[in-house]
C-alpha cells in the first residue's frame, strides 16, 4: 500500500505526540509526492522525504513511530524491505548496513509489532 494524504499525516502527528511540549519547536518539510499527496493533489506516494536532516530527538520519535508502523509496511524481513529499496532506486549509493538497519527497525517493533523470530540479518547490498 502506497501512502495518501490521511496516511502520511496520522504518523507525522503520532511523532509530533512523542515529542515532549516544552521543547524547542521542531520543522519537518515534506517534498516531492509526499507533499502532494498530504494536500490532496496526488493520490498516494511511495516514500516521504524531508529536506533537512531530522535533530536527535526528532529522530527518536520518529523512530519510534517507524517501529510501530513496521507491520503495517507488509514486510516478511528486514532483507525483504531491503532488496525492495534497491530494487525502487537501483541508482542509490550502496549502503552496506541498510539490512542491519531495517532490521533494528523490526526488532524495535516487538514480538507485537514486527515479524515473529526476526534475525538481524545482513545487508541486500
């Protein structure tokens, strides 16, 4: 499932609720289809970027929201999610801990959350 508008903004909103209110004010900037799609003007997108590096705590709970998305995402492994990513961007620079990365991800998730048994696994390139 490829997100829209309502399934962009309810994570945005889930990680602006992790953030602690007496904080500095934090700025995501949405680009490309994922800012078409939060308008209406596309129907969905296949990724969200932003356009500035997320700081430590935005990061965090970002995070933690990916986390608990992670079964949503439809994902049988990290290396599944990974071989994808590179199969979607076939020019990307190569990352050889993108697959321990994911797999952090689905970990984080929980018995709950992620995969049942999932093994950090290596990297799909």
């Amino acid at each position: 499932m490829e997100p829209d508008g309502r399934t962009i903004r309810a994570p945005v909103g889930e990680v602006a609720d992790r953030l602690p209110p007496e904080d500095p004010q934090h700025l995501v900037v949405l680009a490309g289809g994922s800012l078409l799609a939060w308008h209406g003007l596309r129907e969905s997108t296949r990724d969200v970027d932003s356009l500035r590096p997320l700081d430590l705590e935005l990061a965090r709970a970002a995070d933690a929201v990916g986390a608990a998305l992670w079964p949503l995402a439809g994902f049988g492994s990290p290396q599944q999610a990974a071989e994808q990513f590179w199969n979607a961007y076939p020019h990307a620079a190569d990352d050889p801990d993108l697959g321990d990365f994911i797999a952090g991800i689905a970990e984080a998730a929980g018995p709950e959350g992620g995969p049942q048994g999932l093994q950090q696994q290596g990297p799909a390139r």
